[in-house]
C-alpha cells in the first residue's frame, strides 16, 4: 500500500503498519505551536496526518511504548520444572 512512498529504501512492513506516512513523524516537517499542522518544507502548511512523496521518517520523532512490567510475584517454582 505504501510501497510506492518508499522506492529504493528497504523497509519493514511491520514498521510501515506500526507508523504510516504521516507529516507527524516526518523528518521535513516542523509543527507549529498551538495546532495540530505541521509546517512542510515542501508542501506548506498541512495537517499531522497528511503525507506525500518526500516522506522521510525521522526515528526520533517517534514515542516508543513502554514495555510491560511482569509480575514476578505470580510466578511459582512449578511454573520453571520441566517435569
């Protein structure tokens, strides 16, 4: 589906499904302060969702989710036997 975007780049498609094209997470666009649009070096002033065919991703734009806390306490001796 996004194939096209990403021509002569390798990329996975599981990143692709976990962060669509979208001005919000590109590395040519800037927000502006007090709205949900983006200023784009390339196609002015558009919205967070909006994309196009300079798509860059910029990985440090993204907020990674935290992993979860396991509770260790639940765990009992049997649950590591291998009888």
């Amino acid at each position: 589906m996004f194939s096209s975007l990403f021509k002569g780049k390798s990329t996975n498609a599981k990143q692709l499904d976990e962060n669509p094209p979208q001005c919000a997470l590109c590395k040519f666009a800037k927000p502006i302060t007090l709205t949900d649009e983006f200023l784009c070096q390339f196609s002015g002033v558009v919205k967070s969702q909006h994309n196009c065919k300079k798509y860059a991703y910029n990985l440090l734009l993204h907020e990674a989710k935290r992993k979860r806390q396991v509770d260790v306490d639940s765990f009992t001796p049997d649950d590591f036997s291998i009888d």
